[in-house]
C-alpha cells in the first residue's frame, strides 16, 4: 500500500530531476565555454615568441 506521501516525494523528485540536471549540465558548459574564450582572448606570443633576441635582453 502506498501513502501519499511517499506518492508526492516522489512525483516531486521525477520532475524535479530533469530541471536539476538540465541547470547542472547548463552550469558546466557555460563555465568551460567561458574559461575557452577568455583562454582565447588571452592568447599571447610568449616571451620566447617576441623575436631574435627580445625575450631575455641583457639582463636574462
């Protein structure tokens, strides 16, 4: 025999469920879309990308 309660936990789980996973899975892509494009944005030449000489002058 089931009580309703039981029956509401659980209808209130199931769909519940999809939301949670839908904003979960939404949180993750955004997070590494972002940390993608600002890592893109941020692309620099390096210190040994500057050219003959530049990268450590007389002081490296």
């Amino acid at each position: 025999m089931s009580s309703p309660n039981l029956s509401f936990v659980l209808a209130v789980t199931l769909s519940g469920l999809p939301i949670f996973l839908f904003m979960a899975l939404n949180a993750l892509i955004a997070v590494y879309a972002e940390r993608k494009i600002s890592a893109f944005m941020q692309d620099r030449l390096g210190p040994m990308g500057q050219g003959v000489g530049l990268h450590a002058g007389k002081w490296g």
